[in-house]
C-alpha cells in the first residue's frame, strides 16, 4: 500500500506537468481520473516503474479532437486547455502622459525657441582681424658691401600670449568702452532682444562677461598667428570694434617694447651716468688746484723753468769761455776782466735762485713747493684721465645696448585687415534651435528611463 500510495502522488505530480497551468479539469474528466486513481490504488502489487511509465504515455500527445488529445489503451491521457490568444494591446493612461511630457518638455520649448530665435532675435553682424607679432633684428653683413640688413622672425609665444589674455581682460574692454561707448552699442536691441542684447544697467564685471559672449579669439601657438572676430548688431560697429581691438594690441605690443628696451639699457646707462659723474667730479678737483695755485699746468710750468735754467747754462757757459778767452790776451786789471766776473757771478746766482725752486723749500707761484705742487696735481690729472676713460667705455656699452635694442623692436604685423560684413550670419538659429531640442530630448528620455525603472521595481 505504501507503493501505490507514492505511486499515485508521483503520478499526480507528472499529470499536473503534462498539463501545465490549468484552472481545472471539467466534472467528466474529474471523473475519469478518479477511476483511474481507483485502479491504480487497487492493484497494490504494481511497480512504481510502471506507474511512471504510464504517466509519459499520457503525457505524449497522440491526436487531438475537440481540443483533446488521444488516449491509450492502458490509462486514459489528460485534458490540456489551450487558451485564447492574447487581445490586442491597447494605450494606457501611463503612455497618454509620456505623450504628453514629450509635448511639454522637447516640443512646446523648441517651438519657444524657433520663434524667439527666427522672429525676436536681432541679426548680428561679424567683423574678422588677424594679426602676429613679429620682430626685426639687424645683423651685418659677412661682405660688409650691404652694411646693416634686416632679419624678420616671429616673436616669442609669450608675446602673443600676452595680447592673448589682454583682449579678454577688463582693462581693454574699459578702453574700448571709452572710445566707442560699448554699453551703447550693444544694448540699443535690449528692448526688442533681451536675451541677446546687454542690459544697460549692468556693471563693469556684466559688460566684460558680455563682452567674452560677442568676440571670438582663434590662436595658433605653432604659427603665432591670432585671429579675432567682433561681434555687433551692426556692421559698422563690428569693424570699429575689431579695429580698436588691433589699435590697443598695437599699443600694447609698443609698450611692452618700449619695456624691453628700457630694461636692456637701463644698467648700461646707470653706469653711464656714474662715469659722468665721476668725470665731472675729477674736473672739478682739477680746475679747483688751478684756481688755488695760479697755474694752469706744473708740468708746463716746470717746463718753462727747466728751459730757463737751461738758458742760464748757456749763458754762464759762454761768459766763462769769454774771459777764458780775455785772459789769455790782456792783464787782470782789464776792466772786461770786471765786466765778466760780474756777469758770470750773476748768472750763477740766477741759476741756483731757480735749482732752489725745485728743491724742498722752493716755493712756487702759490706759496707751495713744486714738489707737493706737481704731487698733487699728477694725482688729480691720473683720476681725470681714469674718469675720462671709465666715461668712454661707458659711452660705448651704452651705445652698444641702445643700437642692440632697437635692432630686437617688436611689432605688430596685420595679415587680415579688419572686415566690414554684408549679410548677417548670427546667431546661429539652426545650431542653438538643434542644440536645444538636443538637450530637451535628452532630459525628456532621461525622465522617462527613470520613471520606468522605478515602476519595475516595485
């Protein structure tokens, strides 16, 4: 008994799988599969093999009629529902709302765009200028027959990086705001186009945050070429602007060569001036010696006094060979005798009046000797020939550094003039229409994913 009650629950088990989900069978079939209970439960002495391999035979569908499928001649086969076909799918209030949400948050905000963009917004006006900074050094020529020529070449970066950031800073947009009246120019369209006009009320700040929205600055670091397109709502305006922007780039490019320039001389001309200083100052030392001594030059001084006490020489000389001379042919009482020791004894006297000069207590024409006399005027002539020296290599490294600065001046070299344009070709409706819905779809679907994965979850 125990077999055949596991039999029947196996049995029933593998009836249900065959038949799959099934509300239940119908009053005859109930019937049927009682009496098929009843005999497998009567024959206790069956196998639990058979009673399985009963179950698969019945489980096979063997022909069907009337939505039935054949049975066998040992156990009648079970009955399998088909069901109906699934009706088809209709829209629920879920889709009538994403429908909906679509509408209202891609399609009725383009539709505010488009309008605004193609009926409100003013048409705006372009103006390019291209330029580069360049330098100009001079170099001679190896022949000497050309003299000096000129090398152009680019500048470095940091030149045009430095006009690179000078176009969007305050500082230029306040200049060019006092030379064309920026606020005026770009908020005359406010009351028609507020989205893209500027607010006349704003501050410095607003009018340089508008101001970086109105121009565009295209820079290549390899080349050194820098391209600026201005933009206005009108065309005038826009080449005025793009031409003021290259005006304050050239000053500014001038400016910081004036710069250059100044810190290339400026230690070059300190010593310069020193060596002028020092020159003038030895000059004077010289002149204040003449002034104090009454005398020009002690060297030329002494000069003199060397050449007459060479004179002397000759004379006390030739007086000593003329009474040599006298002797020889008259008697000492001669009275030329007389006359000659007397002018011999003078000239002596005259010479060692002037040897006396020369010596310690000599005086000279201020009351000094002429040995502390050409002492200190020798070192007052050494320092002025010293400061006259220092003051012509000061000269020349000054003249040097001048010449070498001017041939590195920097400038400003335009390759595209600024434009005047024809037609307007800003804003760029389709781009920021596009760009619009773009962003919008995008949110949209974003909402719808999360709005399902939510439902799924619960």
């Amino acid at each position: 008994m125990a077999g055949g009650g596991l039999a029947k629950s196996t049995l029933r088990a593998l009836r249900q799988v065959g038949r799959g989900p099934n509300p239940g069978p119908r009053p005859a079939d109930r019937a049927q599969q009682e009496h098929a209970d009843d005999d497998t439960q009567g024959s206790g002495g069956s196998s639990l093999f058979q009673s399985l391999q009963n179950a698969d035979t019945m489980s096979r569908p063997l022909g069907r009629k009337g939505g039935r499928v054949g049975r066998t001649d040992q156990d009648p086969a079970p009955t399998i529902i088909i069901r109906p076909v699934a009706p088809a799918a209709r829209p629920q209030r879920r889709h009538w709302l994403i429908l909906a949400s679509f509408l209202a948050l891609v399609l009725a905000p383009g539709a505010v765009v488009a309008g605004y963009l193609w009926l409100i917004a003013e048409d705006q006006y372009a103006s390019t200028v291209g330029f580069s900074v360049r330098s100009e050094e001079s170099s001679a020529s190896v022949t000497g027959l050309l003299g000096q020529i000129s090398q152009l070449s680019g500048a470095s970066s940091a030149d045009t990086d430095v006009l690179y950031e000078f176009i969007q800073s305050q500082e230029l947009v306040s200049k060019i705001d006092a030379r064309l009246d920026l606020r005026d120019v770009y908020a005359r369209p406010h009351d028609r186009d507020p989205i893209f006009a500027y607010n006349p009320k704003g501050t410095i700040e607003d009018l340089v945050d508008y101001w970086a929205r109105m121009i565009s600055i295209s820079y290549d670091s390899g080349t050194g070429l820098m391209e600026i397109t201005a933009f206005a709502f009108d065309p005038q305006d826009a080449q005025h602007i793009a031409q003021a922007i290259y005006d304050e780039c050239t000053r500014r490019i001038n400016e910081l060569s004036d710069i250059a320039r100044e810190d290339a001389t400026r230690y070059a001309r300190e010593d310069l001036d020193a060596a002028v200083e020092r020159l003038r100052t030895a000059r004077e030392a010289v002149t204040a010696f003449r002034m104090r001594n009454l005398i020009v030059d002690p060297t030329a001084d002494i000069q003199g006094q060397m050449g007459l006490l060479n004179t002397l020489q000759g004379q006390l000389a030739a007086a000593l060979i003329d009474i040599d001379l006298l002797r020889e042919t008259t008697r000492d009482s001669d009275p030329r005798m007389t006359t000659l020791e007397r002018r011999i004894a003078v000239i002596q006297s005259r010479i060692a009046e002037e040897r006396s000069r020369f010596g310690a207590g000599g005086k000279g024409p201020g009351g000094e000797d002429y040995a502390t006399l050409v002492a200190g005027f020798e070192r007052l002539d050494v320092d002025r020939q010293f400061a006259e020296t220092a003051y012509m290599s000061a000269l020349a490294a000054y003249d040097a550094a001048l010449a070498g600065a001017q041939r590195t001046s920097r400038y400003l070299a335009a390759h595209i003039k600024p434009t005047l344009a024809e037609s307007s070709r800003y804003p760029e409706r389709g781009v920021i229409l596009g760009l619009g819905l773009l962003f919008a779809f995008l949110i949209w679907a974003t909402g719808v994913l999360v709005y399902y994965s939510v439902r799924d979850r619960r």
